[in-house]
C-alpha cells in the first residue's frame, strides 16, 4: 500500500455513516410527507419526532470536542447531515400544506 491510499480517519470511523445518517432522516421525512399527505394535522405528532432525532443528531454536531474535529475531517458529511435535517423536518411540513391546501380546493369546488 502506497502513502497516497492510507486514509486518516480520527473522528468519522467511530460515527456513524453518511448513508446511514441518509437513511435514518429520509425514512423519517418520507413516512412524514405521507403521513402529513393523508391527515394533516398528523403534522403535529411527526414534526416533533424529526425535531427530536435532529436535536439528538445536532448534540453530536456542536458538541465541542467531536463537532470541530468531525467539521475538520470531512465537511461535506457536517453539511450533509444538516441538509438530512432539514429534509426530516420540511417534508412533512410540505406534505401537510399540500393536503390542506387539496382540502380547500376542493371545498371550494363543491360549494
């Protein structure tokens, strides 16, 4: 093995994956959207759930000692966890607003 292949991981070996960090938020945001989709107001139970993971997730993120380091070994996982997030929180929250607004649609159209 070369010096060029040796990879120095210090911090992100003992985290836990990208794909899994993915999956985890994705799952969450996805069942959300649907969920919000077919009762809007389960928006209300859902958002909180992916607000919890993320604070959980953020600990890690901020916490002094892991997240500079983390930040230094690899931003792009730092700022693809953030994006994950994001995700885990928004889609629901947009499942919700195109359920209601489908519900107001179609109210209007019947009236």
């Amino acid at each position: 093995m070369t010096g060029t292949n040796i990879v120095f991981a210090e911090v992100l070996d003992k985290e836990p994956s990208l794909f899994s960090v993915w999956a985890t938020f994705l799952t969450v945001g996805i069942l959300g959207y649907l969920l919000c989709r077919f009762r809007w107001w389960l928006v209300g139970i859902v958002v909180p759930v992916a607000l919890v993971l993320s604070v959980v997730w953020l600990s890690e993120l901020l916490d002094p000692f892991v997240g500079p380091a983390m930040w230094n070994e690899s931003r792009s996982y730092v700022l693809q966890s953030y994006a994950a997030m994001l995700i885990s929180v928004a889609l629901p929250c947009i499942g919700a607003l195109l359920q209601r607004r489908h519900r107001i649609i179609r109210a209007r159209a019947v009236s």
